[in-house]
C-alpha cells in the first residue's frame, strides 16, 4: 500500500498532464464552492442557527386605546391554540405587563410594557432531549396558525414569537432604523418600510415600533360650574377615578396577617365598558355618575365638565439624542441577509416616487422628500449588523492568522515560494468547509447555515492544515539533502511516508468533531472541521506535492544541484 501510493504519487507529479489536471481541478472546485455560497445560495450564511430552547414566548400587541378586555380575548386565542400542543408543560399570562426579565426580554423591552393593550405569554416545553421537535421548528409551525386565528380577532393586532438567543440578544433579526426631524415623515416612511417587509418571503412578525395615533375623549372641568355647584374638584377626580380604576375606601383587620387588607371599590367590568366608541356613548356613561353637594341635590358629572374629543400623543423615541422610530421582523428559518437584500432593492425601486434615495455604505439609505426636502436615514441594525461584524471581524481574524503564518514560514525557510505553498494548503481547506454545510444541508431537515462557528472552525483548520505541509516539506528537504534523492523521488517518498500519521491526525480531529456536528449552535463548528480536515488532507497529499514539484526546490532548499 505503501509503496503503492508513492509510485502514484510519484507518476502524477511527473505527468505534466495530470499535474495541469490536479491545479485546473482545484481551482475548479475552489471556484465552485464559492459559487455555492453566492449567487446560487446553495449554503446559506447566518450568524447563528436556531437554539433548541426549553421555552420561549408570544408577546401581544393591540391597537393602542385597547381595552384590557380586548387583549384578554387575543390571548385567550393563542392559549387555546398552544393547549393542543402535547410538548407544551405550562403556560403564563401577563396581562398589561411584561413577564419578569430574561435574556431575550432585556434587550426586546419587556420591561416597558406596562399598558392595557400589551401583554405576554410565556411557554415552558419539555425538556429539548425528551422531544423530538426543535422549538424552534415548533415556532415555525404554530407561528402561520395562530396569527391566521387569532390576529384577525381585532384589527392592528400583531402577534410575534421571541426565543432566547443562541448569541448575542439583539432587537430582532432585521431591524429598520429610520431617523429624521419631522414626526410625521418618519411615520410615514416607516409605515411604508413595514409594508415592503410583509411582502418580503422569509420576513414575518412585523412590527413598527411607535405608537398608533387614535381618538381620545379630555375631560374638561369648568370651575364656574364647579364653584356654584357646591362640590369639589377633588370630589370630581375621585369619582371618576373610583369608578374606572377603583380606589381603596377601607380597610380590614386580619387574624392571620399582620397589616390591614386593603377593600377597594370599583364599577364591575360591564358597568365600565362602553357602548361604543362614539362621543354619545361616553355622555351617557359619564352622566350616571352623580356627586352629592351640601345642601344634599345629586348634580351629574356631565353638567360639570366638558366632553372633547381629541387625537393621542404618540411617544417620541430617540436614539443618541436623534429622533428616530424601529421597524423589526423576524426571520422564518431563513438567514436574515438575504430578505435584507430584497427589501433593500424593492425599497430603492419602489420610494423613488417620492424620495430621491443615495446609498451609504453597504446597505443603509438616505432618503430625501421631493417636496419637503425633510432628510431620512435608514440604518439597518439587529442581527444583520451583529453578522456584519462577527464576520468582518472573523475575516479579519483569519488573514491575520494567514499573514502571521506566512512571515513565520519566510523566516523559517527564507523562501516567499515555499511560504506560498504552505499558505495555500492551508487556504484549500475551505472548499470541505462549503461542500461539507450543503452535504449537512442535504439530510437534515432544517437549514444547515454556514454561521460564525462554522467560520471559527476554518480558522482552526489553518494550523492544523500548515503543519501538514510543514511536514512534508521539512522531510522532503531531509530526503534531497540527506539521502540525495531526486526531486521527484523525495516529494513522492515524503508523501507517502507522512500519509500516515496525517490520517491518524485527520482521524483523530474527525472523531472528536462528531460529538459537535449534532449541535444546534456548535454544529457549524463541527462540521468545518470534519470537512475541512478531509479536504486539508487531500491538499496536503495531492496538491502540494504538484506545486513543491514545479518549485526550484534545490534553490530554495539552498543545495547543490
């Protein structure tokens, strides 16, 4: 076998023709592979996969002006639904609060929600090796059937997923930063940007992160009244505080606690409710409250105040000190790049009617109104930017390592070829690491992402590829000097001998790698260096004994031809 192997070795890197075949075949598959990624979109990049969670949670936002009635209706829905999930151990329900903080919640505002019209709903799941079912792939597929019944219930409702972070917790996967001087502009744009999103394949829970401008009624106190009327304005607030929000009017002892108990008086819920939404309905609501003066005459609230209708206060958010509002989606199983890219484009082709739109940098936008001249700027954020800096940051890590080893290697050997030589070896091993996510692709039932592990895994392979080629030159070099042996004979007997132990090393690496391959975050990882091992031995045992053949290694070992 052995002697085998070296004369095969030793006929194709004398062949001029197989040696043309080996590079051209190569660069082929290096070509390739490449292509695998873009524009054909075979491997599919991410920063991370999905996690395979314990829980998650479905956060519930209503029309703002929803009552808490209205929102109890909504989630009552999704309760229902996640009921005929038999993976599904307990569910809680926050009604007009968030839930206690995590690690998702942090970041997304849970803490902020503190309104009728909001509320939240966490899930706890059996255990991730008791089931068979990913939560994730579970979000996917209870996601189009609870917003199909139970989002339409009220108009403006959305209904989004939230799971913990298999990384860093970002707002959402794509998140649309739209900033600019004029409220209302920016209302308008980021409307418009939320519709493209929803007509985006991939993009689903949309959501524009600003508050709904609805009708209100004010309350208005005519002290003339007031005055005459023999009543209070104190008596008036409380009321009507009493009425609708409830006020603490005693107190009781307790054998068993040693505070008093508060007793609370309120209107019951269908004497609260109105009617209608109309300016009528609030009058006759407001005129069954009555208040007592002193000489003892009942007088109606509406004969005391004024009833006018106005528009809501939308919050204003700002971001360093810039007035801006968010526009977020979630990904459905797919890399948030992509989607990113199409309502990029479909943005740019689309608000020209009104915008003349410049681009900044890769992806963001500015957007100038044709008849305001009022500026916007789109800023793209969430885990698209946090991909765009692991990856350029990655990037960055992996030539660092390339130029590191090939200054090491000129010092070592005195020679930019032989350097050359052991840098692309080391390089080749990126085609296994393409190859090997679209084969994972292939049997598994997800999406096999090419993610920031996977791209760790590359890294690793660099030292572990150059100690291959380090081998096999360092005893090439011993073979022609020592044994004087020809070029030919020494590369082929070097590669042969030195097969050995680099299997055993491939072997060993390989093995280990399996227990990540199976892992939802760690799996990239894995399977680069499974992969990536394979294709660094083929580079070591067949591509570089071609490129140390057609190199003046005589020269460059500095021997005496």
């Amino acid at each position: 076998m052995f002697k085998k192997f070296e004369n095969a070795v030793k006929k194709g890197i004398e062949s001029s023709t197989q040696r043309k075949f080996i590079l051209f075949a190569t660069l082929i598959a290096f070509i390739l592979s490449v292509l695998m990624i873009a524009p054909s979109k075979m491997v599919l990049a991410k920063m991370l996969p999905g996690k395979n969670n314990d829980t998650f949670t479905i956060y519930t936002t209503l029309a703002n002006g929803s009552s808490v009635e209205q929102t109890k209706h909504v989630t009552d829905c999704v309760v229902g639904e996640i009921h005929k999930e038999s993976e599904v151990l307990d569910i809680e329900v926050f009604l007009g609060m968030g839930a206690p903080l995590d690690f998702a919640g942090l970041i997304k505002g849970s803490h902020f929600k503190n309104s009728e019209h909001e509320a939240e709903i966490v899930l706890n799941l059996t255990k991730k090796h008791d089931r068979s079912e990913p939560s994730y792939m579970m979000v996917q597929r209870i996601r189009p059937l609870i917003i199909k019944n139970c989002e339409s219930i009220y108009e403006d409702t959305v209904i989004t997923f939230v799971e913990p972070p298999a990384g860093p917790p970002v707002l959402a996967a794509v998140v649309a930063e739209i900033y600019g001087s004029d409220a209302d502009g920016i209302r308008e744009l980021a409307n418009r940007v939320s519709e493209v999103f929803k007509r985006t394949d991939g993009l689903v829970d949309v959501d524009v992160m600003q508050d709904d401008i609805y009708d209100t009624y004010e309350i208005q106190v005519n002290s003339t009244k007031i005055a005459r009327s023999g009543v209070s304005v104190k008596q008036l607030n409380e009321i009507i505080y009493l009425a609708f929000e409830g006020m603490e009017i005693s107190v009781k002892n307790s054998d068993v606690y040693n505070d008093q108990i508060s007793i609370y008086l309120s209107l019951s819920r269908e004497s609260k409710r109105f009617s209608s939404k109309e300016l009528s309905s609030v009058r006759a609501k407001l005129s069954s409250l009555k208040l007592m003066n002193a000489q003892g005459m009942m007088i109606p609230i509406t004969e005391l105040v004024s009833i006018v209708p106005k528009k809501s206060n939308p919050l204003i958010m700002s971001k360093n000190l810039h007035q801006m509002t968010n526009v977020v989606a979630e990904t459905d199983m797919v890399s948030q790049v992509y989607p990113l890219m199409e309502a990029r484009n479909v943005i740019i082709d689309t608000f020209s009617d009104k915008y003349l739109i410049e681009k900044i940098g890769l992806f963001n936008l500015t957007l100038t109104d044709k008849e305001s001249k009022n500026v916007y700027t789109l800023l793209w954020d969430g885990e698209m930017e946090v991909t765009l800096d692991t990856f350029v940051e990655l990037g960055a890590a992996f030539i660092a390592a390339l130029v590191l080893i090939f200054l090491l290697m000129v010092i070592y050997y005195k020679s930019y070829t032989l350097s050359g030589i052991i840098l692309l070896g080391s390089f080749l091993s990126i085609i296994g690491v393409i190859v090997g996510h679209w084969i994972m692709d292939i049997f598994t039932t997800d999406t096999f992402f090419l993610t920031a592990t996977s791209l760790i895994g590359f890294i690793a392979l660099i030292g572990i590829s150059s100690r291959n080629s380090l081998l096999l030159i360092d005893f090439t070099k011993s073979l022609m000097d020592e044994k004087e042996m020809s070029k030919a004979d020494a590369i082929a007997h070097a590669a042969a001998t030195r097969a050995k132990p680099i299997f055993l090393t491939a072997a060993a690496i390989i093995l280990a790698s399996t227990l990540l391959a199976g892992d939802a975050v760690f799996g990239g990882l894995g399977v680069a260096l499974i992969f990536g091992t394979i294709a660094a031995v083929v580079a070591s045992l067949i591509v570089v004994p071609v490129l140390l053949y057609n190199a003046d290694l005589e020269r460059h070992f500095n021997l005496d031809k």
